[in-house]
C-alpha cells in the first residue's frame, strides 16, 4: 500500500509540473482565449520568414500576433490578419514592415504608427507595407558588386 500512496503522489507532482509548463508555454507564445484583440489586415510582397504565431512589434514591444496567412491568386501577394491588442490604438495611415532580429535572429512584424486623427477599425486595412528583406540577396549584390 505505501508503494501504491507513493506512485499516486509523484503522479500528482508530474501533473502539476506538465500543468505548469503548458501555461507558462501558452503565455510565451501569447496565446489567449479571452478575445481581448482586433483583427488588421496587410498585403506584403513577401512574407518570407513570417508564419502564424510571429510577433506583431510596435517600438519594440509585443502588441499582437500574426493569425492568418494567405496568398492572394489575383495579385500574388500575401495577404495576412494581424491580431492586435484593444489597448493598442492604430491611427490608420500606419506603416508595417517585416523586420529582422538580426543575422541569426527571426523575423517579426513591426508596425509604424502614423499621424492620422482616424484609427483603424477591426478589420481594417494598411495599405502601406514592406514586405521581407531577403538576406542572402542583399549578400549576393553585395559579393557581385551589383548597385541595383
């Protein structure tokens, strides 16, 4: 019977443990299920390193996350939503740019707040984007010498 008492009990332990890692996991990606956000959408050439879950940035800091991917056959761009924090008031004449953590870093997507009186509604679209950068193209005009 105390074998038995003891199996339970580091059974609880372990079930605790792995209850603990799940939510500190679904806090670090930002996953909620209070629907506390709203929804912007942009059309970018490329979205190369950018999937679902990808950090949505305003000056650094972590306002939202990318919900949806999509490639648009009429006009052969990414289409992608953006789910945005409702604390987090966009004029709509912002920017967003797919930015680079660096060499060895990922990618995230920084928006650029504009000067606009009017805010962006769920929805809503910016319209001005810039898409990736790739790396090893900026390296191979760089090697080539190339000033296109």
């Amino acid at each position: 019977m105390a074998n038995s008492a003891a199996e339970t009990a580091i059974g609880a332990v372990v079930l605790i443990a792995a209850t603990g890692f799940l939510y500190y996991a679904a806090n670090a990606v930002g996953v909620s299920g209070t629907g506390d956000s709203y929804t912007v959408n942009a059309s970018f050439r490329s979205v190369e390193g950018i999937s679902l879950g990808t950090d949505v940035r305003l000056a650094g800091v972590k306002i939202g996350t990318v919900t949806g991917l999509d490639l648009n056959p009429q006009t052969f761009r990414a289409e992608t939503a953006l789910a945005v924090g409702n604390n987090i008031v966009l004029p709509d004449d912002s920017s967003v740019v797919i930015a680079s953590e660096g060499l060895l870093g990922g990618n995230f997507v920084e928006i650029v707040p504009g000067g606009s009186e009017f805010n962006l509604e769920d929805g809503g679209e910016l319209l001005d984007t810039q898409g990736a950068v790739s790396l090893i193209s900026l390296l191979l005009k760089f090697v080539s010498g190339s000033s296109e």
